[in-house]
C-alpha cells in the first residue's frame, strides 16, 4: 500500500511542483491585467525599467490634479500640496517598513545626500567614510566637496567589477569612521549588497549607514527596521514607475531630535508658514527638507507609488527572480559575457550582457521599438518589472543574436 506521502521523487511531490506551476501561473495572469495601465507597453518592448519606470496613465489624472489645485486655489492650494506631500513620503515608508513621519520627499538624492553629510559631519568628530568603487557616482561627488575640511574617502575596490565582498566592507570599517555609504542595488551589475549585515558591523563601532536603495526600491524588498540603517534615500524614478523629480529620504526615528542639517530651507522649519527667522526644526523627517518642493514631480510620482503598493513587493521580487534566472542561464549557455551575479538572491532585477557591439545594438533595438540601455563597464542593462511578459523579456537573446549575425554578416562584406 502506498501512503500519502512518497518523498522528494513520488507522487505527493509531482502534485506539489504542478500547484506550484499553476500558483505561478495564476499570479503572472493577475500581474499582466496592470499592463493596461502602463500605455507604452501596448507599442513598445520595455525592458528598462531599472532606468525609467514605464508611465503609468494615472499620471495624467494626478498631474491635471495639480494644475485644477493651481488654477482654481492660487497659493491656497498649498493647504492640499503639503498633507500630500507627507502622505505619499509615508506611503513609500510603507513600502519599507519605516514608521509614519520619517521619510520626507524631496526633488533628488544628491541634495538630500549633501542634507545628510551637513548633518553627521563635525569638524572635531570622524573623519572618514567607506563606500565602494561601484557606487552611483552622484553620491561620491558629494562627500568629495568635504576633503578639503579633513574627510577621508576610503573607497573598497570591487575584485570583479561586478561585487563587493561582504567582508571586505566590514573590515574597512574602524573607530575613525564616520559612515559608511551603501548601494543597496549595484546599478553597473545588479549586485545586491548585504546591508543588514554591514550595518550590523557598523552599529557596533558607531558608525553611520547610509543606504542608496535608488536601485531596489519598489523591486526588492526591504525592512529599515530589520536591518537597522540610520539613513536611506531613494526615488521614483525607477521601479516605482514615478518619473523623475520625486526623491525621499529615510531617517532612523530616534535619530531625528538629534539632526540639525545645515543644507537646509524655510520647508525644514517647525512651522514654515511662520517665516521665522530663527531655525526651529520640524520633529518629523522634514527638517531635511530645503526650499519649495517639488509639488508636480510629486503629483506624478504618486500613481506609480500606489500601484507598486497594491502589487506589492515580495510579488514583484519574485516574478524577478524568476525571469532573470532564466535571462542569465539563456545568455551563459549562448557563450554571452554576464557582467552580473549568477544567483538570483544576490541581484536585483537587472541583468547586464556584454558582447561585440552592445552599445551598438542598443540603438538598433530602441529603433525597433525595444527599450533595453548600454553602460561601459557593464554591457547591455535589461530588466522585467511586474508588467513584463516572460516572451519579451527571454526574447532578447534571440534578438542579440540576431544582431551578431547581422554584424558578422557585414563585416564579411567589408
């Protein structure tokens, strides 16, 4: 008699794998019915959503919210700008875990990351900050404008040009630094950085962590709570589906008292409708916002926010890792160069794959009508978001070897 349960090789085990086929199924069918939100989609191949998110058509509706706000309210219509404001910086906390109060939006990450360095920067305090050879060059430039005040940069090259070993981090941490600044998504490779652990090591020794999470936000999931990170900054831009112009900035709750930014504007004030020329902080994340904000950027950004807050993130992390595993296991069998980590756990949802003429075959596929993108270093950079069918994504290897063909066919000729 045979029981219910046969092992990893019997029956119980072939029903399992097919439920889990047809549970797979059945999620792709729900995440594919949001295509129809996203218009380009019906006349493009978008395969670049780590770069620019695909417009969602609610777009128009928040934007023409703004403009009906403007025309009929004048200045008044700051009344609805501003609690619009704090909820959608709390709707992308959501998306994190961070508590109500500490994310503030903002127009980009580069002055929010010169809001922050102004704040834990002291001249008789640390004196060095440790990232990668890897990060987002936006960010570097900012704590360089500081060496001229004594900042050290130590910067940890990656062995590979693809990661950054976990460890290596750790060890350049020592009782003189001051933070240490995270990619959490490496954007040349879609490296994943082990943040929770270097944040670990560097809560040990008082060391700020600074997170980059541009790259993941919206496509990875992510716990500030869990991995205990003082600040995190992010943007729409990408995974979010927002558009430029709509950044946000993370701070660790009870950090907030203790920050006094000195990059700083009248919006940062406790009460900034009191135009008080005496400094009093907001008690929320927005003492780290400056001037006006980016009252339209915002507008646009939330439509994308709310749809990736209803699909919700461990659903989209999983359609990627999926996709891309079979992506990278297509191109390695093809004999193309994968400038990226081979396991899906440890990449985000991009994947970068060289070969003679990428930079080439990028605006051969954008005139077709495909949407992939080339950075040096890295290759050709193609990704699949929850709306990305599993056909076009796996069909650009194909279409990439149908591009070498063409090339080598032309050479001949020459």
């Amino acid at each position: 008699m045979t029981t219910g349960r046969r092992g990893k090789f019997g029956a119980s085990s072939a029903l399992s794998t097919q439920d889990s086929a047809l549970s797979t199924q059945k999620t792709e069918a729900e995440l594919l019915k949001w295509r129809r939100e996203f218009p380009i989609l019906s006349r493009t191949t978008y395969l670049v959503s780590h770069s620019m998110g695909a417009m969602p058509r609610g777009v128009h509706a928040r934007l023409a919210q703004y403009a009906d706000d403007w025309a009929r309210e004048g200045v008044m219509a700051y009344d609805a700008w501003f609690p619009r404001l704090r909820e959608t910086a709390d709707l992308i906390g959501s998306l994190m875990n961070a508590p109500p109060g500490t994310v503030v939006m903002h127009q980009n990450t580069s002055t929010l990351m010169a809001a922050v360095i102004s704040a834990i920067f002291t001249l008789k305090g640390r004196r060095k900050v440790v990232y990668t050879d890897l990060n987002f060059p936006s960010i570097h430039y900012n704590w360089l404008m500081y060496r001229d005040l004594g900042m050290e940069i130590k910067i940890v090259m990656s062995p590979d040009g693809i990661q950054i070993p976990t460890e290596k981090m750790i060890e350049a941490l020592d009782e003189d630094t001051l933070a240490v600044v995270l990619d959490h998504g490496i954007f040349r490779s879609g490296y994943l950085q082990d943040v929770g652990a270097i944040a670990k090591a560097a809560r040990a020794k008082g060391i700020y962590t600074v997170v980059d999470a541009y790259q993941t936000i919206g496509c990875v999931p992510i716990d500030v709570r869990v991995w205990g990170v003082d600040f995190l900054l992010g943007g729409s831009h990408k995974w979010l589906c927002g558009g430029p112009g709509a950044a946000f900035l993370y701070v660790r709750k009870d950090l907030l008292p203790k920050m006094t930014p000195r990059v700083t504007g009248w919006i940062a004030h406790k009460r900034p409708f009191d135009f008080d020329m005496r400094m009093e902080y907001a008690d929320t994340a927005m003492r780290f916002a400056t001037g006006t904000p980016n009252i339209a950027g915002m507008h646009a950004a939330r439509a994308g926010i709310e749809i990736v807050a209803k699909v919700g993130v461990d659903r989209i992390r999983a359609k990627s890792e999926r996709l891309t595993q079979q992506l990278v296991d297509m191109a390695l069998a093809e004999g193309f160069l994968v400038n990226s980590p081979r396991h899906a756990n440890a990449r985000t949802g991009l994947v970068c794959i060289d070969f003679s003429g990428a930079d080439r075959a990028e605006q051969e596929f954008l005139r077709r009508g495909i949407q992939t993108d080339y950075r040096p270093r890295c290759g050709l950079r193609v990704s699949a978001h929850f709306y990305t069918r599993e056909d076009e994504f796996l069909g650009i290897i194909p279409e990439i070897r149908a591009f070498l063909g063409r090339s080598r066919r032309m050479m001949r000729r020459h």
